[in-house]
C-alpha cells in the first residue's frame, strides 16, 4: 500500500481528511486533493489515535484452564500463576503470547509495552519468546518490553542478576513489584539504582492493598525527583489511594504529579481480585482516575491479564476498559467518557516515551477508525474498529454485520 487518504472521518469533532505519506500524518483538511492517494472512506467515522497497552502481561496469558480460580481462603492469584511458571518452556510462552498480539492489534492495538516475568521459576524463557515476537510483529505492532519482578528479588540468590541479564538482551524497560519483598523501600533503592545504572526507564506494581500503612507511591515520587527522574516512571495499580483519608490522597497526588509519574489503571483485575476476604464490604480497588487526572498526573487504563487467576475474562480489547473504567470509577458522564479515549491512545504513549503519536501533522500514522461518530458512542456502544492503522499501512480491517426483521 502506498500514501493513504482517509476521506472525511471525524477527528477532533470535525469532519476532515486526513493525508498519510511515508508512514506519517502529512495533512489535516477538508476535501483535500486526491492525486497520488489510495482513498478509503471514512465518512463520518471517528479516527482516534492508536490504542496503546502500556500494561500487558502476555507471557501469562491463556493459563486460567490450567489452575483453579480464586476462592474465599484459597490461594492467591500470584500463589497459582508460580506454580504454573515453572512449567511454562519458550514455545508455550511464544505461542500464548503471539494470541494475545494477534487479538491486540484486531481490537485497535497499534503498541505495546508488556511485561516479561523474569525469576527463578521461569528464568529467561520468557524474555526469548517475547524477543521473538517482537522482531517478527515489526511493522505490524510496536512492542516494547519490560524485564519484570513478580516475585520480588530477596527471596533468591538468582533473580537479580537475572534480570541484568534480560536488560543487557536489550529490554529498555526495568519493572518492580516492591510488595511482594518484606522490605518494600529496600526493594524500590535497588532498582532506582539498576535502572540508573542501565539508563532505562522504570516501572512499578505498587499499592495495591487497602492497607494505607503499605502505600509506597510517595515514596517512588520521592527517589524519582531525587534521582532527576521525572517522566520516566510509570506506576500500575495505586490502589491504595482510594482507601486515604481525603488530605492524606490529596497530598500524595501532589506529590506525584511533582515526580512526573505516569499512573496507570487496571480496573479489570482490581474489580475481579479485590476484597475477596473481607465479609464486611466489597472494595473496588480501582484507583481515583478522575482525581488524578484533575491534578494534573498523566493517567492510563490498560488491560493487565488475559485469561487467568488474576483476571479470568481478560481480553485484549482497550475500548472495552475505557467501558469497564466508565463503570467502575464513576466516569460515566458524556464530558467524562469525552476524554476517557485519551486514556487509551495519547496519555498511555506519553508514559511509554511514544514519540509523535497523536492526530496532528507529523505524527506516526498510527490509527484506528471506530463505527461511531463520537468518544461517549465509541465507549458505551463498543464500536467496532473498522480500520487499523499502522504507520499508514491497514494491519487489520473489521466489519459488523447483521441481519434483523423489523416490525411493520
């Protein structure tokens, strides 16, 4: 396919054309001249920026047959999937794996950034498989990956220089998981200070108990800017904010918003794994998006797990979080679900260092086209996505049909 004219979609609430040439977004206009353009029409369709998973956990997915759900007084989530991980080999991973790309990119996913499990479990066989995926999806899906500590990195003698060893394969991206060490601090240290050592960004699982003396959010804001950080962190979950005193969550989001961390929401996960023992109440556990994105911190919703203990109907579908999050955060509102695609497309990128993804000249023609006319349709109808674009090549085209007698 050579340069492409997308032919009166809606961006932006306005009716334009929108000029691709050599992979990027040449013009923005109505009716604009159609000489040496392969047209596609779009009319009156929305064209959104491309869906952004910034967090993903690939290697684990299409497990939940292989293990018992969750329970009240059985294992946890985190319990089951390390068992499973110490059968897990290359081709299983890369096979499950390559599923989830797959139905990512049908479902508008144009990158991606996953987490690959590095332990004493499953070693480095995850970091191969993800590697392999990544060159043969070039082009079709950018994946970018993160050497990740699900199982904490005190419990071993072997997990530490594991994950050196992932960053040197060159994984530009070094994940933390401090609650799952006793000394939650010592553990955050030790990765600012591997990270630094490396030059790569930092992402962390943090907060997620609704224990406000476990919090350590703030205290990642605080090494960040003490180490010169800002805007290269990401935290995932920080659930622990919607258990703070008013006061105390006001002032911890300042303190974020200072650090310039990228927080990101998992509200699927959060809703399916939260308050199982607690016969008192059933917590939401998803983080206070709306309060967090009034105060100025870069907000995202991803997708987490796909089909097992931690999320057992997981699917790698951005659109339908944004409906999940409209739901469970109390964003339902037409000016609220107005903004909620950012959360999927630009804000996400912003987190993940994403240069030029947007809907402005120059920008990577990096796109979906959605059967809706608006965000607010997009979300509560759950359009389907007609056109997926990546860098200004269609990588998936999606039609619903269907046929109804009406009354007379």
């Amino acid at each position: 396919m050579g340069d492409l004219l997308l032919r009166g979609g809606l961006t932006d609430g306005r009716r334009r054309d929108v000029a691709i040439r050599d992979g990027r977004i040449h013009r923005l206009g109505a009716e604009l001249d159609p000489t040496g353009y392969e047209t596609l029409d779009v009319a009156d369709k929305l064209v959104v920026p491309g869906f952004v998973e910034s967090h993903i956990h690939p290697d684990k997915a299409f497990i939940a047959d292989r293990t018992d759900g969750l329970s009240a007084g059985g294992p946890t989530a985190q319990t089951l999937v390390a068992e499973l991980k110490k059968a897990f080999t290359v081709d299983d991973i890369y096979r499950r794996a390559r599923r989830v790309m797959e139905l990512a990119v049908r479902h508008g996913c144009t990158t991606m950034r996953a987490h690959v499990e590095v332990d004493a479990y499953v070693e480095l066989r995850g970091v191969e498989a993800l590697r392999r995926l990544q060159a043969e999806w070039a082009g079709v899906l950018d994946l970018r990956l993160i050497a990740f500590a699900q199982e904490g990195i005190f419990h071993d003698g072997v997990t530490q220089g594991l994950l050196r060893e992932a960053l040197k394969t060159g994984l530009d991206v070094l994940g933390g998981c401090p609650y799952m060490d006793r000394e939650q601090r010592r553990h955050i240290d030790w990765f600012f200070d591997t990270a630094e050592g490396f030059g790569v960004r930092l992402d962390f699982h943090a907060d997620s108990s609704d224990d406000p003396s476990m919090l350590t959010s703030d205290y990642i804001a605080e090494q960040t800017i003490a180490r010169r950080m800002q805007g290269r962190v990401t935290v995932g979950h920080l659930s622990t904010l919607d258990v703070l005193e008013p006061d105390h969550r006001a002032r911890v989001i300042d303190k974020l918003r200072e650090a310039g961390l990228h927080v990101i929401s998992l509200p699927a996960t959060e809703l399916h794994v939260k308050a199982r023992g607690d016969a008192r109440r059933t917590w939401r556990g998803v983080t206070r998006i709306g309060a967090l994105r009034a105060a100025g911190v870069n907000v995202s919703l991803s997708t987490n797990n796909i089909v097992n203990p931690f999320t057992p109907y997981g699917h790698p579908d951005l659109l339908r979080q944004a409906l999940v999050a409209a739901m469970a955060a109390h964003l339902g509102n037409l000016d609220q679900m107005a903004w909620l695609l950012d959360l999927i497309t630009t804000n996400p990128a912003r987190a993940i260092g994403l240069e030029g993804h947007g809907l402005a000249e120059g920008c990577r023609a990096d796109l979906v086209v959605l059967d809706a006319r608006d965000p607010a349709q997009a979300i509560t109808e759950q359009a389907e996505k007609l056109y997926v674009i990546k860098g200004g090549r269609i990588v998936a085209q999606n039609t619903r049909t269907s046929t109804m007698t009406t009354p007379r």
